[in-house]
C-alpha cells in the first residue's frame, strides 16, 4: 500500500491524533480541519429557488446543510466548537 493511500484512509477515518505509520521512520499529523461545503453548493443555495420549499438552509460559518440549527445559524459541529470555547452566550456544556 503507497503512502498516500495510507494518507487518504486516515483522512477519511477524519482522526485528528498523531500517527505512527512504521516505528523508526516518520510521523504523520493531521490535524482536524472544518469540514466545508463546496463553493459550488453554496453558490447555488444562495440563488433564489424556483420554488420555495427547495430552499436550503446552510450553517454560516462552514455552508453545512445537515445538522443545521435555525436558532444559532449554525450546524452542529460549529455550534459545539464555539460553545465549547464559550463564544455563544448562554450555553453551557451540561452535566448531570
């Protein structure tokens, strides 16, 4: 198996750790990176649709359609980043 078939299987697997591939010879990092929409997608979101139940909404940060929450503007996984860094007022991580 090549290198960058390692590389891609990594990435898809979406792991953020540092990885040793063989003892002795190097380290790979991949650090996790927001996963945004493509330009096209959101370029043609943001067009008026033909009909009004088409339209779909978007989280404004990274254009994500699922897991999008109406009362933050924002899909989960930005909602749970900037809530866990405590830049959206009001929201805290609970425990019980």
């Amino acid at each position: 198996m090549a290198i960058g078939q390692v590389a891609v299987r990594m990435q898809r697997k979406m792991h953020s750790k540092t990885t040793i591939m063989r003892p002795g010879t190097f380290v790979v990092l991949f650090i996790f990176v927001q996963h945004m929409a493509k330009k096209s997608v959101v370029a043609r979101s943001q067009k008026k649709p033909k009909y009004s139940t088409r339209e779909v909404n978007r989280c404004f940060r990274c254009g994500r359609a699922k897991g999008y929450m109406r009362d933050f503007d924002l899909c989960r996984i930005c909602f749970r980043e900037l809530a866990n860094e405590g830049r959206i007022p009001g929201i805290k991580k609970s425990s019980w």
